[in-house]
C-alpha cells in the first residue's frame, strides 16, 4: 500500500534505537525526510547513515529533548514537520513510598510536558497547511496501570488527557494526534528490567525471558519494525479519520474486551 506520505516531513524522537529506531525506518521508507534525535551521538549517527544507506533523507540531532535547549535546536532542524512522533524512555520503577518530588517532577517532564511541548510548537502549523500527524508512543499502562511504574502510569496517562480535545479539534484540518501503547517488545528497556528480574530472582535470564514470553498470548515479544509499520499507517494519508485513539499493540495481552 502506498501510504501518500512520500515527501512529507517528520521528528522522530529517541530514534537511535529501538522502537523510535524502527519509526523512523518505516517513515524513511515510504519516502518520508526525517529527524531524529536521541542524546547518544554515536548510536543516533549510526542509525542516520543506516537509514541513509537506503537512499532516505535523514538529519540527525543530538539533543536531550527533555530541556527547552534541545528542543529548539529539534525545532530548527525541521521547523515545519508534517508528522510528529513523541518518543521518551520511561521513568524507572520503584516503591511509591520511596519516589521523591524531584521524581515525580523528571517523571512529568519527561514524558508529558516535553511531547505536550512539541505538539504545542507543530499543530498549529500542521492545521493551517491542512496536513499533520501526531503520535504519542506511550504505555499499555495508559489501559491498565503497571505495578512498581507509578512514575510512568502517571505521567503516560496525564499526557493522553492532555492531548484529547486539541486531537478533536485539529482533525476538521486534516490533523489527527493519536497514541500507541506498546506491551513487550524486544527493547533495550526490557532487557533490562528482564535481567534485574533474573538478579532478584537468583535465576538464568533465559527462565525468566521464557516466562514473560508465556505470558503473551502471540508467544513473543513485539518487535521493532511492526512497531514503525503500525505507526507509518497512522501517519498516512489513509488514517485521516482515526484521531483521539489509543491503540494498544501487546500481542493479546490485555484481558478486556474493549
């Protein structure tokens, strides 16, 4: 399917690696001149000659695009974009009892304020030249709140009410702001969190990669590139009338029916 978005613009952030990685890979290669922006400068210019590699225009921007700083200098890059992805990883876990105030606060800047910040910069641009798109990569915590995330649970669900009417408003221009939320899938992130199981647990990794595998009912996890083929389509031309969505991509995960 020709996704009608050859030529468009689009910032993908945190796309050195992962699932921002596997964004801008899709976009690139529906013809989309993409941004991306991540604050290790050698895995972000790695991915951008990756891409590049494939005959896509890609301009990397090392920033940390949590600070007003890092965003201007996204924004100078690509002033204009016709689509948008907001990508950050999440806070870490812990007790709620523990997190302090400053947590809470890196939390909400992180992964709420920064995205409500560059949906605020773009939209209005994208509204009044008839064409935008905007992804929000959250959490399947947005649906069902995670133990030991609060941090996240928080800040992921604030940024989807935030987002709800302005998704509404925008889309009699041709602009639709939506949300993925993703359960496992093959990342940095739950490596990690798979290993310190492991460490708790006094178990091979393998054991406890086995049971969370178990526990999809696709017997997997997730991977980068159906995650950026998932998001290219809300990015199209053919997606204009889905806006204001969050749609969860968990392999069968959630057990509800809506």
């Amino acid at each position: 399917m020709d996704l009608g978005i050859r030529g468009r613009k689009a910032i993908v952030c945190a796309a050195s690696k992962g699932l921002g990685k596997g964004c801008a890979e899709a976009l690139a290669r529906e013809g989309v001149d993409v941004t991306i922006c991540a604050r290790g400068t050698e895995a972000l210019n790695a991915t951008a000659k990756e891409i590049a590699s494939a005959g896509a225009k890609v301009t990397p921007v090392v920033c940390d695009v949590t600070t007003d700083e890092g965003r201007k200098a996204l924004l100078a890059a690509c002033p204009d974009p016709d689509i948008l992805v907001n990508n950050a990883g999440g806070p870490p876990p812990g007790d709620f009892r523990n997190f302090t105030l400053d947590d809470w606060r890196k939390a909400v800047e992180g992964n709420m304020i920064t995205p409500i910040a560059l949906i605020q910069a773009t939209v209005y641009g994208m509204m009044e030249r008839g064409f935008g798109r905007i992804v929000n990569i959250t959490s399947q915590s947005v649906k069902a709140p995670i133990p030991s995330l609060e941090l996240s649970n928080g800040a992921r669900l604030g940024l989807t009410g935030a987002v709800a009417v302005l998704a509404r408003k925008a889309a009699r221009n041709n602009v639709t702001i939506n949300a993925i939320l993703p359960g496992p899938f093959d990342t940095d992130r739950l490596r990690a969190t798979s290993q310190k199981l492991a460490e708790a647990r006094n178990v091979p990794l393998a054991v406890i990669d086995a049971e969370r595998k178990a526990s999809v009912p696709a017997g997997r996890y997730g991977n980068a590139a159906e995650f950026g083929a998932a998001v290219a389509f809300l990015c199209s031309q053919h997606a204009g009338f889905i806006t204001g969505q969050n749609l969860l991509i968990d392999g069968g995960g959630f057990p509800g029916s809506l």
